[in-house]
C-alpha cells in the first residue's frame, strides 16, 4: 500500500505545487471534504504558515514559514516511508524527457513560415495540420515515457496518485482538436500538470530548482 500523508501534510503541499488555490481545489487535492480542507487552512493561517490573498488572482497560498515547514515535514515523512531511492530513480526518469518535453512545448505555440522554413518562428495559429499533428504525435511518445513514472510514483506515496489520469485527460482533448489543453495555464493542460508534478518532485526531494542541475 502507498505511504498516506498526514492531512498537514497534504495541505501544505497542495498549496506548494498548485500556488494560489480556492479552498475547494485544495479540497480535491487533498481528497478531503470542503469544510475539513478550510479547518486545516485556518488552522495553518493562525500558526503563519498560510494565507488568504484577495485580489484578482484570490485564494489560500504559503508563506516563508509555511515552505520551510513544509519541506521539513516531506523530508520526515519520506525518511518514514523508506522510499527516497525510489523517488529519486523516478525523478531522474523525469527529467530525461523534461527538457524535450519543454521544446515540445515550444514548437506548440511557434512554427516556420510556412513560405519560408528556415525563417524565423511565428505565433502558431493552428492552421498547418501536419505541424500540429507532428507535435502531437510527439506527446503521444513523452506520455508513454511519463505514464510508468506516474504509476510508480502512485505506488510509493498517495498523494502523487492521479498524475497518470491527469496527463491522459489532458492528452485526449489535445488529441480531440482542442488547442488550449496542451500549454494554457489556469486550466489542467498537460504543461501545467507536468509543472505541478515537477515542483512536486522538487518539494519532495528537498531539491532547491535553480540547483536542480547539480543537486541531480
């Protein structure tokens, strides 16, 4: 059975990856009902650990204090859980494919001229089938890559469940015509599900990610 997180745990790293979240998100994160995820936000508000951001982008996010509680806590539980190798073996699988993944990402929203080739790239408007189709095509083989680290990380620890569902919903609606699901933040993109699963990652080793290069 996979290592469960204590719900502290599971708040304070929801908040770390997903950034400034609405209660209810923190809720599905955490697979706890809506009011037990707001009892648990207050609760790390009274202690500094969170807080509540009003504003245009409103919702619940970490302090200072709250990463560094945060990361103390993902370093006990995975001294506990006695799969740091694991993890680790499935981070490396990650980044193998992150850095094409990320050109892929690119090539998404920028394209050649379709009158010049070699030119210099422009805004992807969509309109050239075979481009599109390429780069899909390309996702397709990045998820058979991503899947199996999913389902291995899904193993280990309870909270990284979902990431291989996440990744293939996204990866349907692409595949269905529906631009936006590749690379558009504020919404479950594949990008945005790999950066989440990324700083996942991160937060769990206890890798800073402007070392991530030595740290790895």
């Amino acid at each position: 059975m996979p290592h469960q997180s204590h719900p502290e745990v599971r708040v304070l790293h929801s908040l770390r990856v997903r950034g400034c979240v609405d209660t209810h998100l923190v809720a599905d994160a955490c697979v706890m009902e809506v009011p037990e995820a707001e009892e648990w936000l207050v609760h790390l508000e009274s202690s500094g650990n969170a807080r509540y951001r009003d504003g245009r982008m409103s919702g619940w996010m970490l302090t200072a204090e709250g990463r560094d509680r945060g990361e103390m806590l993902l370093a006990t539980e995975l001294d506990e859980a006695g799969c740091r190798d694991e993890v680790h073996s499935a981070y490396q699988e990650f980044l193998s494919v992150n850095h094409g993944f990320l050109e892929l990402c690119t090539d998404w929203q920028l394209r050649a001229p379709a009158d010049d080739p070699a030119g210099e790239k422009v805004i992807n408007d969509h309109s050239d089938p075979d481009h599109d189709a390429a780069v899909v095509s390309r996702l397709v083989e990045v998820n058979e890559v991503v899947q199996p680290i999913s389902a291995e990380l899904a193993t280990l620890l309870q909270r990284f469940d979902g990431y291989g569902r996440r990744f293939g919903d996204a990866l349907e609606r692409v595949m269905a015509g529906d631009h936006d699901w590749f690379t558009k933040p504020m919404i479950e993109s594949y990008h945005t599900v790999w950066f989440e699963l990324h700083e996942n990652f991160l937060a769990t080793l206890g890798i800073p990610r402007a070392s991530e290069a030595q740290a790895t």
